[in-house]
C-alpha cells in the first residue's frame, strides 16, 4: 500500500514539476 502510495505521488510530483 505505501510503495504504491509512494509512487504515485512520484509520478503526480514528476508530472506537475518541470522535467528537463
């Protein structure tokens, strides 16, 4: 449960900051 939790504020986090 947490490792999912975790990656998906990796991907929300990945998604709204600006990848270079």
């Amino acid at each position: 449960m947490r490792a999912t939790l975790f990656c998906l504020c990796l991907c929300l986090l990945g998604t709204v900051l600006p990848t270079p």
